[in-house]
C-alpha cells in the first residue's frame, strides 16, 4: 500500500528569510527594540551593565564574569532573529576581553552545561530541571510518555556563536580585539518566551575576562555598528522581523526607515591601584568614513519558499518508512543572512506521520543555518554570500 503526502495541502510550511537586506515598500514599523548587554545574576537574569574590578579581586589570577545579552521586547515582539557582533572598544585587548562560554562555538551553548541537572525558575512560577542553561526562547512541557519526569524544557530555534579577533570584512572594517559573533532565529518568534518577557533570560551568554595585569581604567564592551558588506545592505547587527523585509537595525534605521534598534553596552572599571593609569593620549580628529550607499528597489515580491515536488510517495508497507521534502528557496535577488523553517503537519498526516526531522538522516544531511558571519568563518569568500 503507498500513500501520497501532499506538499500543498498536507504538509504547511511556516517559513522567514531572516536579515532580508533589501528596503521595504510598506509603512515603517511604529516603534523600537532594545538589546543590552549585563551580568547574569544566579537566577539567571539580567545584572548590573556597570562591572567593578579591584586589585583584591585579581590578586589570585585572572578574574571571568558570567554575562549575558537580552533582548528587551516586553511580552509580545515580532522579532524571531537576532544578529549581533560586540567585544571592548578601543582598548588594550589583553587586559579585557569577551569570548564565548567556556570557549563554545558554533552551537554548542544549547548542549547539557551542567553535570548534575539544576533547579530553575522563572515568573510565572514555572518550575524545571534540567542540565542545560536557560535561555529568553525556550520552551517546558510535561513528558506524555512518563509522567513522572516532571516537566522538561528545551531552547527554541537556531543559535550558532563564534569567539573571533582580526576579522576583516568586505566594507573594509576591520575589528582587531576578540568579540563574539552570534546568530539566532526562530519561525516562533515571541510563541516561546521562557519567561514572563523577552529579557528575563539571557538571549546567549558569554564570559568577559580580566586579566590579573590589567591596567586601571574603563573598558567599554560594545555592540559593533557597520556595514559588513561593501553595497551598504548588510548591518552587522540587527534584529529580524516577522514583517516581511523589515528589520530593526541602528545604521540603517533613517536611510530606510526600518525599525530603531537601540544598543547598550556595559562597561567594566578596573581599579587595580597596583597598575598606573594609561597615559591619556591627545584626541585625534577622526576622517568621516561615508557609509556605502543603500541599495535600490530589488525585483520580486519577496523571498518565496517551494517544494520541489507538488506529490511525495512512500510505500508504507516498509517500517519506518520515510519521504524527504526537499525545500527551495528563491530570494528574487536579495541579500538573506539567515532562514528558519517550521514544518506543521495538518490533515489525514497526523494519524500517520510519526516524526518529523529538523535534520535529514535520510540523505546523510543537517541543516545550518547560513550566516554571513557563518560563510567567511567557513574560509569563503564574502562576495560570494548570497
């Protein structure tokens, strides 16, 4: 017996072409996105964006605080992606420096942290174990096949998060100091808070690091604001919208009228009285550096999600059987720094269907998300990134 899976009326695709670069030809959005960056406390919310560090403090080596980046979006948001670069500003990089959790890249933060699972709560009085950090997307539900494992929790959407230094991009910035490099995005969007709203987990933590020979003085860890390709389409920083073409971004926000994207850094204070103050050297007045031009209308109605078949059969007298849906994209010409897709199954396929993959073991195939960030530290070409 084979049965027919119906790429058009069986099978729904929720599908969001994250970062598209491209100006919008609908009204701007009426207000503005937050994301910060702070100390996690040991509940897991945000801290203090204002680090003290003494000379007490470091006198048994260097000194690693637990930090986080938040989104602050209140309870509802449109936002389902999150692009981001930050590290210190114009400072000497081996007194402070950012990096990733315990040095984990790509997405390896969402993996089990804890050895022993850990006791957590958020403002709803929702309890949970588990072994893994809590993050601002996630999502608790109780085990339908054992009751008695209380309720389980998992992040929601992809999250991919590099530590580099040196970094030279395509518009001819370049950033020197180590920064982190972080991607995440979600079809759900706000659907899975895990807490009450937005900020009350981090979004993804990092670790600031200060040296036991740091000098004395303010170091400011920022968010970066430029353009990483050389059309001027493609901010290094932004959020996602679920409205089509529209982002929330800063560098970009008066030539497109796209959504305000409001960035705070944190700063730490190093007051090691041991270290002498850096010398103040005499303020030079910087060259204006013109910001590329943005680009103009782009053909097309959008990006469009197909399958590539309009039928798919499986021969369901073979156990386990299984069909692989191929999903096309075609972006009309537009620059896109990410996709995510949720895939719903509707109709007669519920009684049948018994598990749908986010990777394809089928075809020997996982899927990643393919960033712009993702692409070069892949050792491409960023002029090729489409």
């Amino acid at each position: 017996m084979k049965k027919f899976i119906s790429a058009i009326t069986s099978v729904a695709t929720l599908a969001s072409a994250m970062a598209v670069a491209a100006p919008a030809a609908v009204n701007a959005l009426e207000d503005s996105k937050t994301i910060y960056l702070s100390t996690v406390t040991d509940s897991y919310n945000a801290g203090s964006s204002e680090i003290t560090v003494t000379a007490d403090d470091l006198k048994n080596g260097d000194k690693t605080i637990r930090c986080g980046l938040f989104l602050q979006s209140g309870a509802k948001s449109e936002v389902v992606c999150i692009q981001a670069l930050w590290g210190v500003k114009g400072s000497d990089s081996t007194s402070v420096s950012v990096a990733t959790i315990d040095g984990a890249s790509g997405a390896d933060i969402i993996n089990p942290y804890f050895s022993k699972e850990q006791s957590f709560k958020n403002s709803k009085g929702e309890t949970w174990s588990s072994k893994c950090l809590p993050f601002f997307a996630g999502e608790l539900e109780e085990d339908e096949f054992d009751p008695e494992a209380g309720t389980l929790y998992s992040a929601k959407g992809n999250m991919v998060a590099l530590t580099l230094e040196n970094e030279v991009y395509p518009s001819g910035e370049k950033i020197d100091n180590k920064f982190v490099s972080f991607v995440w995005s979600s079809a759900h969007g706000d659907k899975n808070w895990l807490g009450a709203t937005s900020d009350e987990f981090p979004a993804y933590y990092f670790d600031v690091v200060i040296s036991k020979n740091a000098k004395a003085g303010d170091y400011v860890i920022d968010f970066y604001d430029f353009y990483t390709d050389d059309k001027g389409l493609l901010p290094c920083t932004l959020l996602g919208s679920t409205q089509s073409q529209y982002e929330y971004t800063k560098i970009a926000q008066a030539a497109t009228g796209e959504g305000l994207l409001n960035m705070k850094p944190m700063t730490v204070h190093v007051t090691n009285g041991e270290n002498p103050q850096p010398t103040e050297e005499p303020t030079k007045e910087q060259p204006t550096k013109e910001q590329p031009t943005q680009g103009g209308d782009v053909p097309g109605d959008g990006c469009v999600f197909t399958f590539d078949k309009d039928i798919y059969e499986v021969d369901a007298s073979e156990k386990d059987a299984s069909a692989v849906l191929k999903v096309m994209l075609d972006t009309h010409g537009q620059l896109v720094s990410g996709v995510d897709i949720a895939v719903a199954i509707e109709g007669e396929l519920m009684e049948s269907v018994a598990k749908v993959y986010d990777d394809c073991p089928d075809a020997n195939a996982t899927y990643t998300s393919n960033t712009l960030t993702n692409y070069v530290a892949s050792g491409k070409d960023a002029s090729t990134f489409v």
